[in-house]
C-alpha cells in the first residue's frame, strides 16, 4: 500500500473479530514500533504485548467502555523517564513524543498488515501500573488495541481544514499555494 493511502485508510477501530493475530504478525507491529525516531536516539519506550485473556480482563479495568470489553489483543506503550531525553535549556521530557512515535509507526504498520488499532489514553494508570508491574519511572503512555476489525469501511476523515492548521512564516499567516 502507498504511503499516502494508508495515512487516510488508517482510522480508530473499536470492533473487533474475537480473534488473536498471530504472534508473528504482532511481531511485524512491534518491530514498526522499534524502528521509530526517538529524541537523542534514546528509545525510551517498551511495548507490553498482552493476550492472556486474564491480564487482559484486569488491564479492561482501566478503560470502562463497552467496546473495549470486546478487544481481543492489547499493546501498552510504555515510556521510561529514566532514559527520556530532557532539553537543557528547560528539562522538558520528550518521553511522550517519543512513544507518540512509536505508537504512530505501530498503528500505520497494523494497517498496511490489515490490521486494527486505536489509541487510548483515557485509561486509569494506577490499574495499568498494578497489572503490569510497572517500576516507578516507567509510565504507561497508551494501549494500543490490536485485531481484525469486525468491519472495514474506512469513516470519512473528520479534520480541520488545511489553512486552520498550516500557516506560513509566521504564526496566523496563511500559506500561499
Ligand atoms: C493521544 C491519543 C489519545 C486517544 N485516546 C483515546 C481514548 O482514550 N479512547 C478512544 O476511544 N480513542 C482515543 N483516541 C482516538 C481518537 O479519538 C482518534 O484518533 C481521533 O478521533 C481521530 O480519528 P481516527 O483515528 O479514526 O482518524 C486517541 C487518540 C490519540 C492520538
């Protein structure tokens, strides 16, 4: 698939076949998510496969939504803050840009594999963290539902128009094409 279609055929799926992806093909997906871009190549990320359909009830726990209940395979992007790189100038963590990365790499992969993703961050961290063991200065940062979509009829785009969000030398200004 061109790259430009599989920016536009990726969207949220939220449906799910009760059925697991191999693990070779998880492995592609999470391999996508190894080869991202990481501030001072840091890589300051771990992706926590889960399929045991009991970690997966307790993991379910964070995130009360029906369609949720119905996921079948989860990835949990992890940063670590401990190997985050932090500008001098000002310390800002770039910890969550990090994993933003891998996770876009991951869920653009998933798609091309014909695949299903949807990020979500709307979780309770503190049931994630419990679930998963997770050290103090690792952070859960997103699950990452993973399975054949139940359907696929791709929605219509909903984005802001291109002069709403694309400026040119300065802020506000519009780009001329
Ligand atoms: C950082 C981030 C957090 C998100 N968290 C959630 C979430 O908690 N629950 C959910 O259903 N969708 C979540 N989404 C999915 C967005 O709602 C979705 O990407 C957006 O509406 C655009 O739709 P599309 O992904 O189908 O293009 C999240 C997306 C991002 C990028």
């Amino acid at each position: 698939m061109h790259f430009n279609q599989l920016l536009r055929e990726r969207y949220s799926i939220r449906d799910y076949k009760p059925l697991k992806v191999s693990k070779a093909l998880v492995i592609e997906v999470l391999e996508a998510g190894r080869m991202a871009p990481s501030a001072a190549n840091r890589q300051p990320w771990n992706f926590i496969l889960v399929s045991d359909e009991n970690n997966l009830e307790k993991l379910k726990k964070a995130y009360d939504r029906e369609w949720f209940k119905n996921v079948p395979q989860m990835i949990v992007v992890c940063g670590n803050h401990n190997e985050s790189w932090k500008r001098s100038i000002d310390q800002k963590d770039h910890c969550d840009v990090d994993a933003a990365i891998a996770v876009d790499h991951m869920t653009l992969r998933a798609t091309e594999l014909g695949l299903g993703t949807c990020w979500v961050c709307h979780f309770d961290p503190a049931i994630v963290r419990d679930v998963l063991n997770l050290p103090e200065h690792v952070e859960p940062i997103a699950l990452l539902p993973i399975g054949y979509p139940l359907e696929n009829k791709a929605p219509a785009k909903k984005r802001k128009a291109f002069s709403e969000v694309v400026f040119e030398e300065v802020y506000g200004a519009p780009l001329k094409k």
